[in-house]
C-alpha cells in the first residue's frame, strides 16, 4: 500500500501545460475511499512515476478528503498521468 493519509477519498488531476498555465481537471471521488485511491494509484506506478510529497514537475494530483480538501499532493510523470486521466479515472478538464 502507498503511504496515504486515512482520511483521502478521491483524487484531482492537474498539469502544467507549455505556457506555464495551470489545467485542473474535476475532482474524483471514490466511494472506497483510501483503498480505491490507493488501487488506482499503483496501477498508475505501472505506466510511470507515481510519489506521495514527491518533487511535482509539471504533472501531479492532490488527494483530497470528504470536504475536498487537499491533504496531500502525488507528483506524477506524463506517462501515469495519461494513464489516470484515460484510462483508471477518467475525467474532463475543468473551463477556467
């Protein structure tokens, strides 16, 4: 298991695109809460870098609890990042 605090329920996806603008996309909540995160999580690590509080360079996702709050960040590459946005919780890009 990664080493997430009990309180997350869902996740928020977020890059930096070319121009350094910030792209947010909705936030997800799963209804097995930290389990659920944590699955998606580790089946993202497969596709590419997935690190709680780690370095974020220009892709990562906040864990957000009940309130959506952010309790913690999870710096990914593009690679993990596609993977979650396509594939193990896809979302859509909120309008700024």
């Amino acid at each position: 298991m990664l080493n997430l605090p009990e309180n997350v329920v869902g996740l928020r996806l977020a890059r930096i695109d070319r121009r350094g603008d910030l792209i947010l996309c909705e936030a997800m909540r799963f209804d097995k809460g930290r389990d659920a995160v944590d699955t998606v999580l580790r089946r993202a690590r497969i596709s590419g870098r997935v690190e709680i509080e780690g370095q974020i360079a220009d892709h990562f996702a906040d864990a957000i609890d009940d309130d959506g709050d952010i309790v913690v960040s999870v710096a990914l590459d593009a690679k993990s990042y596609r993977a979650l946005k396509t594939k193990w919780m896809r979302c859509k890009v909120e309008k700024p």
